[in-house]
C-alpha cells in the first residue's frame, strides 16, 4: 500500500547530525524517524513563522506584531516544556 507521506533528502551540519543522533539513540528511535518527530512537534511553528514572513511581505507591522505572539507562544511553551521535565525529575 503505497504511503502518503513525503519523503525528503537533506544534509546537516555534523553539530545537526550529532544532535539528531543523540536524541534518537535518547528516544530509541531510527535517524529518520527522530527526524520526522522532530518536524512533526515543530511543524505548527513553522508554519506560524511562515505566516508571519508571507505577512511581512505584504505588511511589515502586522508582521511584527505576529512575530511578537509567536515568540511569545514559544517562550510559554518552553517553560511549559521545563515545569513538566522539572516535575518528572522530582518524581524520580
């Protein structure tokens, strides 16, 4: 049955590739599969960033005040991110 997923092609960095492999070797997962995971958990991100750029082109101040909200999404969503590895630290 053929997939409906896309595949890709790319190269990194080898500081890239260090840190994909660490976190697949982390995760038990293959390369390829860290990868996906990793865009996967990015992807509404990305495409919020994309917005914004799309914005800027034809609004610059808008686009600015979109970059704003994403950045601060981010920053919640990391010290989200933290509270909770801090709460399973403590449970350990």
């Amino acid at each position: 049955m053929p997939t409906k997923k896309h595949r890709i092609t790319i190269t990194l960095e080898p500081e890239a590739y260090l840190a994909v492999v660490r976190y697949a070797s982390a995760t038990s997962a293959s390369l390829s599969r860290a990868v996906a995971s990793l865009l996967q958990q990015q992807a509404p991100y990305m495409s919020a960033v994309a917005d914004a750029l799309e914005l800027a082109k034809r609004d610059p101040q808008a686009a600015l005040a979109s970059l704003e909200r994403i950045s601060n999404q981010v920053q919640q969503t990391a010290q989200e991110m933290a509270a909770s590895l801090k709460s399973q630290a403590d449970a350990d």
